[in-house]
C-alpha cells in the first residue's frame, strides 16, 4: 500500500480518492502505533516488580481500544478506496455502511450484549 502513490496510475485518481488514500494511511500508522503500544510498554517493564499492575492493564485496555478504532477506520477507508476506485461512488458507499454495520455488530454489539448477561 505504501508504494501505491509512487505509481503512474495514482496520478490519475481522484482529489477524493487521494484524500481517502492519505486518511486511511494515517489511520492505519496510528492503529499500528496504539495496538503495538501495550506489547513495548510490557517488554520494557518485563520480570520487574511493577506495582501498578492494575493500572498498566487499564493502559493497556485503553490503548487496545483506540488502536482498534484507528483499524476500523482503516478498514472503512481500504473498503470504500478499493471499492470507489472500481465501481464508483454509490456502490462504494453502499458497501461500505455493509462493512459498517458488521464491524459494529461484531467488534461492539456482541461483546456489549454479553456483558449485560454476565
């Protein structure tokens, strides 16, 4: 993907496209970022004796939540760039709000669902 802009036929894509290309780029650097975050963070406090366990995970919870936000919104952009780029603007949208839909059903609405059973 990074390669992408660097080829002929990305000069002819549209201002739309480019600015989806360089808003999912960025996206998908921040959830590498904050979805790596918690394994460094563990590396470095490795065999020591840390005493604020409890906090770290809230750390760790935090940064696992946003990272995974920055991928839903890299996954959304991948979709409607790809999608746009093939078949245009309506179908782009509509599969899209699909790729929507199933992520939060999945990444928000079921473990949501089981948490008011427990």
């Amino acid at each position: 993907m990074i390669s992408v802009p660097f080829t002929e036929r990305f000069l002819k894509i549209s201002s739309l496209e480019r600015h989806i290309f360089f808003a999912n780029f960025l996206a998908t650097t921040a959830a590498t970022v904050f979805l790596i975050a918690p394994s460094v963070y563990h590396r470095l406090h490795w065999r020591r004796d840390v005493q604020d366990k409890e906090e770290m995970l809230q750390i760790f919870n935090f940064l696992a939540l946003i990272g995974g936000g920055f991928l839903g919104l890299s996954i959304l952009g991948t979709v409607f760039l790809v999608t746009h780029f093939l078949f245009g603007r309506f179908v782009s949208l509509c599969t899209t709000l699909v790729v929507l839909f199933v992520l939060i059903a999945l990444w928000f609405g079921l473990p949501l669902s089981r948490r008011k059973k427990g």
